[in-house]
C-alpha cells in the first residue's frame, strides 16, 4: 500500500501561524496549540516548528 502524503492547500496553510517571542526568535505554530504567549511553557514551545521550512519537511514527512 502505498503511503499518501497530506497536500499543503490552502485550507490546511491557514491551520499555522508564523510567531515570535520576546526575543524575535520565530516559531511556526497550529492555530489549535497557541496560548496566550505569558503562559507558554517549554512544553508547549515543542510543539512548535522552529521555522516554515522545518514544519514542512514535518509535513512532508508524514
């Protein structure tokens, strides 16, 4: 069986949002895992991709 990799459209592109935190450093986010950025924990910063070109590779990947 051969394994189906997901399509970046236009429906599943707006699922992410690129932020930064208080230092600049950018992190590309699902819209479902971000929380107001005073509470965020390290745990919830791993669920995060540290830039596009890493959360699409993530992607890709799957």
């Amino acid at each position: 069986m051969e394994e189906k990799k997901p399509e970046i459209t236009e429906s599943t592109a707006t699922q992410f949002v690129v932020v930064r935190d208080k230092s600049g450093k950018e992190f590309v986010c699902r819209l479902a895992d971000l929380r107001d950025p005073s509470t965020l924990t390290e745990e919830d910063k791993k669920r995060c991709y540290e830039n596009v070109e890493e959360a699409l590779k993530e992607l890709e990947g799957l």
